[in-house]
C-alpha cells in the first residue's frame, strides 16, 4: 500500500548517491525485498517508472531480488520456512517463531553511468 | 585493461565485443542501504530531541473510526492543569481534527498528507520545531490506516494502537505488522460491548498472538469505564522518559 512512498525514498537516495558517486545516469536499480517486509513487489513495478520519470533513473530498468522468509523456533530448535509474518511454527504449530530472514527492502546495487 | 574501450576486459582471446566508442561504460554500485534509512535517521533525530527535552511522544495508529481523536480530546481535559500537552494531527485531508484539538486549548499542528497514507518522520520533525512549546506528552494522532503507519518509525516512545469493539476482533491477525509494532492496546467504545459479539478474550489472544509483550488497556472514551488505567499509563510512562534523561 506505502510502495509509492518507498520508491520515493529509493529515488531520493539515488540522488544522494548521484552526487557522491558522480553519476549521471541510472540504467538499472537491484532492490532485495524480503517476503515478511510487507512490500508487493508488483506495487512497486506499478509506482518505480512514474516516480523515476524525469529523474537520473528515469527509464531504468527494476530489479527484484525476492528474499525467502526464515524463522528460529524456539520450542522445536530449528530454522523453519516462514510464508506469512507471523505464521505458527509449521512443525510444532506454537508461537512465537523468530524472524531470521525475510524483513529486509533495501537498496543492493545500482548499475549507473 | 582493454586499451581500445578501456572496459576491464583483457581480449586475450581476441574476441570483439560491442562497445560504442563515445559511451562511458556502466559501472556497478554496491549500495546495501535500507529503503527507509532516510525516514530511520530523521526519526532517531526526533527520538533524541523529544529525550533532549523530557517530552513523551506517542504515535496513535488506528483504522479510520476507531475513536482516536474523541479519545485524545477527553485526555487532554482530564490531564489539562496537570500536565502540557501539545497534538500532531496527521490526516490525508482537512483540518477538522485538528479544530477538534485545538478547541481544548492546546496547541496542534495539522499534517496533511495527501496522496501518502502515513506520517513520516522528517514532516512530525518540523512540525514538533514548528509548535514551538514546552510539552510533557506529545500526542502524534496518525493517519486512519492499520498498514502503512507501522513502517514508519517518527521516533516515538511507543505506538499505541487503539481498536474499537466495533471491528472484528481479528484485526490483530489481519494487520499483524501494527499490532507487532505497538507497545499498548487500547480496545476502545467498551461502552458497547453487550450489544455486540464482539469477544474481548479472543481478541486480546490474537493480538498476544502477534506481540507476546502487548499491554492491553480496556476503555470507554464516551462513558469514561477505564479511562483511569489510561491516564496512569501515560503518568508512568512520562516518568519513565524522565529516569531515562536523568540517568542518561
């Protein structure tokens, strides 16, 4: 839902970077978007061209590193896959299970001219 | 380094490759940097300056019709005399809220949002600078919407999700993210309750479900039922922030 807002923030950070890199143009943005992170990756497809248009990555190509989502249980000891934020541990069904991996949206690397 | 194209790349074996003489080659930039750092940092910048000055802000994130501002407005009066308080009021549009806060006396500064869903930090920092006045509690009212607010830290002490006994009490299960996020619950209207099904047991469950360490506070802003246990929260919280910058 907030994905126009973050892809405000991805483009105000490649300005940052544009000025301390010194460079003029962006011709592709790699995000990671973890799977628990709340962000649709799809959304963010939909918002990234109109908010980059007119910018140093206008017409830049997006890509999405999607990022499995990863919990500890505490109760069965063990690394278990998680779908959903908040999911019961799928082996022993309790509560809670600790995020491991999965929450990042980050910025990993721009290609840039 | 190839001395034709200068790209990187040996040629050894002599093969072509289509560079366009003229066109600088593309680099690659590791950036490794949070979507949110920007929002992060204006927020850890607002979370010292509310210590700086012994204020205890408080983010109120709700679904639109939960009963946010009514509840801010019957605190203001029960606290006014003993405490200064001072209302962000974040909203898409208008400024009827804040007019709502205002008419209690204290001082209120309006966000619009516009098209965006929620507050972000850097807008509450300059409209905390732009009150302009000594608080003990800053009240940041957010915008009505379960998603987008828990995203966003503004460098509040505590979010403080409030639900009316008129949603579903499965809330806490369909928007996790906030109820994850929180440090209270306020299950607000409890003046309704015995004409509705709503199951205050279950729903304090499924919010347990998603935040083991939640607190729960059960109120009415209307009738006044438990808005007692509210007011002490806040006064122990307050002290918390002062013991806090004393010790720190």
């Amino acid at each position: 839902m907030h994905e126009l807002s973050l892809c405000e923030s991805v483009l105000q950070l490649i300005e940052q970077q544009a000025q301390s890199a010194q460079f003029q143009q962006v011709k592709t943005v790699c995000l990671e978007i973890g799977q628990l992170s709340g962000v649709d990756a799809e959304a963010m497809r939909f918002c990234f061209d109109s908010v980059m248009r007119g910018s140093v990555a206008d017409q830049a190509v997006l890509e999405i590193i999607d990022v499995a989502g990863q919990g500890w249980c505490p109760h069965c000891a063990q690394t278990v896959a998680l779908q959903l934020r908040y999911d019961a541990c799928p082996n022993c069904g309790q509560f809670p299970v600790q995020i491991k991996d999965g929450e990042q949206m980050r910025i990993k690397h721009l290609e840039v001219v | 380094m190839c001395g034709v194209c200068g790209c990187g790349d040996s040629h050894a074996d002599q093969t072509r490759h289509s560079h366009v003489f003229g066109l600088k080659p593309a680099r690659m930039l590791q950036i490794e940097q949070d979507i949110l750092s920007s929002n992060n940092q204006f927020a850890a910048h607002n979370r010292r300056q509310f210590a700086e000055h012994g204020v205890l802000a408080l983010n109120l994130v709700s679904s639109p019709g939960s009963g946010k501002t009514t509840l801010l407005v019957e605190t203001i009066n029960r606290l006014q005399g003993q405490a200064r308080m001072a209302v962000i009021e974040g909203d898409q549009q208008t400024s009827r809220d804040a007019e709502r806060i205002g008419a209690t006396g204290v001082v209120v500064r309006q966000i619009n949002t516009g098209k965006g869903c929620h507050l972000d930090a850097e807008r509450v920092g300059h409209a905390w600078q732009a009150l302009a006045a000594q608080q003990d509690f800053l009240f940041i009212e957010n915008v009505g919407n379960l998603v987008c607010p828990a995203s966003f830290d503004l460098g509040e002490a505590c979010k403080v999700v409030i639900l009316s006994v008129t949603e579903g009490e499965d809330k806490p299960l369909k928007y996790p993210d906030m109820f994850h996020a929180a440090g209270l619950m306020i299950l607000n209207k409890t003046d309704l309750l015995p004409y509705l099904d709503f199951d205050v047991e279950r729903c304090i469950a499924y919010a347990r479900q998603v935040n083991p360490a939640i607190e729960v506070i059960m109120l009415s802003a209307r009738s006044g039922a438990g808005f007692q246990q509210w007011l002490d929260w806040l006064i122990s919280q307050r002290a918390a922030v002062l013991s806090h910058a004393a010790a720190g």
